[in-house]
C-alpha cells in the first residue's frame, strides 16, 4: 500500500500521485464488539468492489479505556483484526475518537467518555425529550463534563488530567498501529464542543435568530408560526435560507474562535505531540466544533511543520428529525462553502469525515447527490455515515458509489460526473513521468478519450491510464439497480 501523506491542498502517495479517498464511517458505540465483528472478509471485498477505500472506525474513550489505564484487550484484538485485513484489501483506516454529548450518562443518550472522565460539577443530566443532541444546548452536566476536559482538570483516583489520561491512549494507538500500511490517521476528537462557552454560543444564536425572522421580508409571521405547529416545510425553506444563516451564525463567530484559540488549539497541539513522540505516520486529523455544523465558519491554529487533515461535517440542522426530508441543499451548500474558506486559509487538504442520510427515501437522493456534486467540485473525498450491517445492499449505495479520480499522476485541477449522460471528465496537470492514473468505474467504459497513444487498461473497476494528455474523459457503462427501494437505512447517529 501507498502510504499517503498531505501536501499543500493535496492528499499525495509516495510516488507524487494525488489522491481523492472515498469510504465509510462504523460507529461502534453501544456494543462496540458487535459492531466491529460486522467488519469481515467480505465487507472489505464489497467496499473494493464499490470504490470505498477509507473506513473511519468511530470508537468512543470507554470502549478502549473502561477504567483509569486498563485499557481493554479484546477490543483492541478487534482493532488489530480490522487493521489486517484492511491491508490485505488495500483499505486505509484512520481512527475517529467519537463522542455525542461528551458521554453516554446513566440515560444511555450520547457516547463517548467513560463514566470515571465525566466531571460533571454535581450537575445532573437532564431528560432528553425531543433529538439526544439538545443537551448540547443547555445541559449544564454535558458543559461541564467538556470544560473540565478541556482544563485538563485531575481525576481525584489517579491524581492525573483527563487529557493526561486522552493523550496516553493515543499514544498507546500511535504506538500499536504507527507501522501499518493501512493506517491513514488520528481523528483526534469527533465534534469538539466548548463546554459552558457553548451554552453562551446557543443563546446568541437563538437570539439572533428572532432578531432575524421578525425583521426577514421573506418571512410570513402567521404562515411561520402555523408551520412551527404543523412541522412542515415553510419555515425550513423561507426562515433558514442562506442568507439568514450567514447572518445567524455571524453573530457567534468571536466565541467559536475563542475556543478555537484558547482551548481546542492547545488540545491539538498536545495530542500531536503525544502521537508523534511515538510514530511519524498517519495523519493528524482536525474537526470543526460543534456549532461549525450550524454553518459558522471555522478557523484554526495548528503546529507548524505537520502532517494535518481537516474532516468537515455538515447535515442539515433537521436531522434526527422527522422534517429531515425537507433537508435543504442550499443551507448545507452555504456551509460547505463555509469550510472550503477554512481549508484554503490553514492551507491543508480536506476530506468530508461525515455526511449523509438517506433513510428518508429515495425522495432524499437529489440531495445526496447534490452533496457529491458539491465534494467533486473541491476535490474533496468523504467518509459516508454511516456504515450499519445490510448497507452494501441498500439503494443509496447506488447514488454514493460513482466514479472518481483515485490516484491521478500529476495534480487535480477539476473533475466532474453527469449521472445523466454517464459521462466522467478529469482535467489534471501532468506529472512529467510514465505513471498510470487510476479512476473509479463501477461498471467498465464504452469509450475513453485520454489522447493520442493512450495505455489504456480495466483491473477490476479501476481504469487505468497512462498518457500525456491533460485531460482524460470517460463515456462508463450504467450498472444494474441493486436493493429494495422499500428498505432504509437504519438511524445511527
């Protein structure tokens, strides 16, 4: 396996090739064992054959460390498992330390840390009545629970720091899969939330809002407050369009980069730290906080002279709602608009860490692809959420898995697919070498433009080219509708 490694904007191999990765999230909160024996032989052959070559394996703190530095055995067994047999298909994994709501709390809503981390203040947890991630809002145990961790506060059994106690299980990691080819990094914390901050950051945002839809044009009052009661699309489409939310979240952007600066950075620069000291491979890979979701833009301060990534996340703010179908491609375009800024600023390649949906129906497609649409024209690859046992055999995979530069010999100005006509377009700059490129097709090609004496070949799905030519265009064969449209993707988020 190649390894790969970030280079300016660009995810690179060591031979120069840039590299566009798509793949899977797996979640394994809950019962993590079970969820990691659905990772077989076969769901590493499938991925191959649908173009996936990135699993971002989502464990929670508890799952590796259930008690102060007894870390547990059998579940790294798994992971170890899981990590040869990616490499034996050719799979990079990276880890993704996954958290909602800091920890699961004795309610069982959220994941995360283990009990014995969660410093709460002597706060309770309240109920959760309407999504699991309100308490993000106005928990005053989840707000606690984050800013004792990001003060690094001491656990009183063992006299040491919750990010002591972080960064030596990353270290054990680093230290356990450092040399595997199939490592591709360290997703240092899912989501980071600021803590008490964030409660102010929710007040702001809501008061803004009012602020905003009592003076918006475009809003009628009595037709808002009649959708509010009845659920349905008005007030997702005319009160939360783009340009109530560029005003929205611009009301929060010094407190998001108050954390970003004197608390998230910090954390960053610690756990790198800890990670390299034990290996120089995987990437360091950084994540937005949690009110970026919402559409502020993000910003970050990370250590000079790293191997960095940065993992954007972007779901309608409907989703785990039951108005989740009427997600609009125009607030999360804006938000994604909104990180591609953050990219081009920290100067580092971006990959999607989580996306999706697709559990309302094939309705929800046009979205989904409006989403790939949106990634391609980045050169973004992604991480799909989520991968559940049956996956492979759902329609969406239909939409999701299309073609796309793998491995392309030189560097990636813009690449393009038209579903419609099956037609896939690569525009590159050359490298000066005799190189294949590799492009992703699910069902072989009726006809290939790369230029005059192109080497032209099929192994597998993958096309493989060699040529001069700046610019490659493919006419690929439709492939045959798999799955039951009836079925859904089950809820795991």
């Amino acid at each position: 396996m190649q390894k790969i490694t970030a280079k300016g904007l660009r995810l690179i191999d060591e031979q120069g090739r840039e590299h566009i990765l798509r793949g899977v999230n797996l979640k394994c909160d809950g019962d993590p064992m079970k969820k990691l024996g659905w990772l077989d032989e076969e769901f590493f052959r499938r991925s191959k054959e649908l173009g996936f070559r990135l699993l971002r394996l989502g464990l929670g703190w508890v799952s590796y460390e259930p008690a102060p530095g007894q870390y547990d055995e059998n579940v790294l067994k798994e992971v170890d498992r899981i990590f040869d047999m990616a490499e034996k298909s050719g799979m990079y994994v990276f880890f993704d330390m996954h958290q909602d709501l800091y920890a699961a709390f004795e309610d069982g809503v959220g994941n995360g840390a283990p009990a014995w981390a969660c410093l709460t203040d002597g706060h309770k947890r309240g109920k959760t009545r309407a999504v699991w991630a309100e308490g993000y809002f106005w928990d005053k145990a989840v707000h606690a629970c984050f800013t004792n961790f990001w003060n690094n506060a001491v656990i009183p059994e063992t006299g040491k720091g919750l990010q002591d106690h972080y960064a030596e299980l990353w270290q054990l990691l680093a230290r356990r899969y450092g040399e595997s080819p199939a490592l591709f990094g360290f997703d240092l914390m899912n989501e980071p939330h600021p803590g008490k901050l964030g409660g102010k950051i929710f007040r702001k945002l809501v008061a803004k809002g009012l602020r905003v839809f009592a003076v918006s044009p475009s809003v009628k009052r009595v037709r808002f407050l009649r959708a509010l009661m009845k659920k349905d699309g008005y007030m997702l489409d005319h009160a939360m369009n783009e340009a109530s939310m560029r005003k929205i979240t611009g009301a929060v952007v010094k407190l998001t980069r108050k954390f970003e600066t004197e608390l998230y950075a910090p954390f960053v620069a610690r756990m790198t730290k800890a990670v390299r000291e034990m290996t120089p491979n995987g990437l360091i890979i950084v994540e937005q906080n949690y009110f970026a979701n919402l559409g502020t833009q993000p910003s970050f301060v990370l250590p000079e002279g790293e191997q960095v990534l940065y993992t954007p996340h972007a779901y309608d703010f409907t989703v785990d709602t039951p108005a989740y179908q009427y997600a609009s491609s125009e607030r999360v375009g804006f938000m994604y608009d909104q990180y591609k800024i953050t990219q081009k600023n920290a100067g580092i390649p971006a990959l999607v860490g989580e996306w999706g949906g697709g559990g309302e129906g094939e309705s929800f497609f046009p979205h989904i692809k409006f989403l790939m649409d949106k990634f391609d024209s980045y050169n973004w690859g992604n991480t799909y959420f989520t991968y559940q046992d049956g996956f492979y055999g759902q329609p969406i995979i239909q939409v999701i898995s299309r073609p796309h530069p793998m491995a392309v010999n030189g560097g990636i100005d813009s690449y393009h697919v038209d579903t419609e006509q099956n037609v896939f377009v690569l525009n590159y700059v050359p490298a000066d070498n005799d190189l294949f490129t590799e492009i992703y097709l699910p069902n072989g090609y009726e006809s290939v433009d790369a230029g005059e004496g192109a080497e032209i070949a099929m192994d597998g799905n993958v096309l493989k080219i060699k040529t001069t030519a700046d610019r490659i265009a493919v006419k690929y064969k439709d492939r045959p509708r798999e799955g039951n449209s009836d079925d859904e993707i089950p809820e795991n988020r």
